[in-house]
C-alpha cells in the first residue's frame, strides 16, 4: 500500500550493507593474514601419461583463518583481486614454491615442474617480468623448473604488453601454461598469439568425457590441434580410471586430479614421491 515501506526493498538494502560489511571485514582478514603466515601452499601432483612418472606439482593457495577455518580461493582470489592485495600475496606464492622446489632438489627430486598461478592484475604492473624474475633467480633453481600458469580471461584487453611480458619471461627460461582452455571467449585466438608452453584443457571438457558423446572426439582433436602447434597438454580434474585411458589414447601429455592426488600440505609430499607407484 502507499506510504508504506517495501519490505522486499528494505531487505534488498539490508543485504546489501550486509555483503559491503562481510567484504570489508573479510578484506580487513586477508591484510593481516599474508603477514601472521596464515596463508599457505598446497600441492597437486602431475603425472606424465607416457613414463607414469610425477613430472612435478601445481602450486595452490590455501588461507588457514583463525575466525573462518581453511578458506578456498574461490572465496578470497576475487576480494584479492579488487583490493590489488594479490600483489604481494602473488609475490608470496612465487617465493614459498621457489623455497619447495629447492627443498624437494635437497631431497633428490631434481627435475620436478613447480606450476604457480598468476593474476591478470599481477601480470599488469608495470615491474611484473622483473619482480618474478628476481624471486627465481634469487631461489637458485634453474628457471626452467618454474611455469606460470595464466587463464585466458581478460588477456585480450591489453594483449600487446602482457604477451610481451610472457614472452620476456620465456626468454629467461621460465614456462607459460594458458590455464581452463577451452572456457574463454577467444581460445583459439590466444594459441594463435601468445607466447605458450601449455595448454591445461579445463576440468569441465574432462568431466563430460564419460557423460557427453560429442565431448569424446572434441577431446580428442583439442590434444591433436594443440600437439600440431608444437605444444603440450595437462589435462586438469581427471577424476576416474576412464577418463585417464581415454586422455592417454588420445595421447594426452600429463594428467592431474583426484584420481592421481588431492592438493596436500608440504609434509605430505615427499612420502607421497616415495611411495607413488605409476599405473
Ligand atoms: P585452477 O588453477 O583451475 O586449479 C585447479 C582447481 O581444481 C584447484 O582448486 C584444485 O584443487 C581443483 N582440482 C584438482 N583436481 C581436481 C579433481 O579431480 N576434481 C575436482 N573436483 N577438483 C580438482 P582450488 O585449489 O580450490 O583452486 C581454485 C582456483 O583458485 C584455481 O583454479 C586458481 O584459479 C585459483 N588459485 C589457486 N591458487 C592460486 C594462487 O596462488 N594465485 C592465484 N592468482 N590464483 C590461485
Ligand atoms: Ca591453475
Ligand atoms: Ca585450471
Ligand atoms: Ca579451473
């Protein structure tokens, strides 16, 4: 009735002061965590289809937060973003994977692939190629151990510069990973241009390789088109014993998912190497 207050209205509003307020303390949180060593690496192994062996392991952020428990990156990657906060939490992970790969080189494990994944907002500052670099070289492990894995997203915007960039890093030795293939808007136009190692086709093509039939041979001829331009292929989210025979026969290069390991802490790893046994 007139006069009166919209109650949906005045929910409406309530939420979102609500969502302003949780994103202000949630921003507050993460200021503080990446300097009381709240955040922390994971790592997935990644197994080679060809000799069976683990080829090397994906780096993957974790926020062990006293008030919210374990947080996923998909609640605070966003957040990072916007605030620019994955500046120096990028920066973060670089140096502590650096640190693991030269741990697992003490270990033995010489010849062991560190992927570490990067933001577009880091890939825009102006001293990107040179921050990154630093850390590497610093680290003292051969550059050709580290692949930065980029998603597609909003490369094309200022495509120019950032393929540049890549391009800078490759020349030092560093990989270039495109990360979820297949789910931008320009995928091919990327593989045509961008200075790339990899190709990580996404888990959602994976999923449907046992579901969907067109999947199968669209699969298929993604791995051949990707081979042809002199590139490999990971294939992400492999989760059954069936979609690895599939990926394997269609020569498919490396695999990574539950199936093979779930992300673990460091402690995890070095008894997951000894005792892995290729299938
Ligand atoms: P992503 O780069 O595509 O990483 C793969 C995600 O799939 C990881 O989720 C991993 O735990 C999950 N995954 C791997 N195998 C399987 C499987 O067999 N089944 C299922 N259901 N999931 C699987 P996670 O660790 O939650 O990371 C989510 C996303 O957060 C990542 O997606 C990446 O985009 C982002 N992220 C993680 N760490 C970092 C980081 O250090 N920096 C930046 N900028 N982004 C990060
Ligand atoms: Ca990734
Ligand atoms: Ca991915
Ligand atoms: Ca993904």
């Amino acid at each position: 009735a007139k006069g009166q207050p919209d109650n949906r209205i005045a929910f409406f509003e309530q939420s979102m002061a609500d969502e302003a307020y949780r994103k202000l303390v949630l921003e507050e949180d993460l200021r503080h965590a990446l300097n009381n060593d709240e955040l922390l690496l994971y790592y997935q192994p990644i197994v080679d289809c060809v000799t069976g062996r683990v080829s090397g392991f994906e780096a993957l952020l974790r926020w062990n937060s006293p008030q919210l428990g374990m947080v996923s990156p998909l609640q605070f990657i966003r957040l990072a973003e916007e605030t620019g906060l994955i500046i120096p939490i990028g920066l973060w992970v670089l140096q502590e994977g650096c640190a693991f790969l030269a741990r697992l080189y003490r270990a033995g494990y010489v010849d062991m692939l560190l992927s570490v994944n990067v933001s577009i907002i880091q890939l825009l500052q102006s001293d990107f190629v040179e921050s990154m670099w630093a850390i590497v070289r610093d680290a003292g492990i051969p550059p050709e151990h580290i692949a930065f894995e980029i998603t597609e997203g909003l490369l094309m915007e200022t495509f120019e510069a950032n393929s540049e960039k890549l391009r800078l890093l490759r020349q030092r030795g560093m990989k270039i990973h495109l990360d979820d293939f297949g789910t931008g808007y320009s995928s091919l136009k990327y593989l045509q241009n961008l200075p790339v190692d990899l190709v990580k086709i996404d888990k959602s093509f994976i999923d449907e390789l046992e579901g969907n039939e067109h999947t199968v041979p669209l699969v298929d001829s993604i791995i051949a088109l990707v081979h042809r331009l002199g590139l490999q292929t990971v294939a992400e989210g492999v989760e059954t014993g069936l979609q690895h025979s599939r990926l394997a026969c269609f020569g498919c290069d490396r695999i990574q998912g539950y199936l093979i390991s779930r992300p673990m802490p460091e402690e995890q790893v070095l008894p997951f190497l000894k005792e892995y046994k290729p299938r």
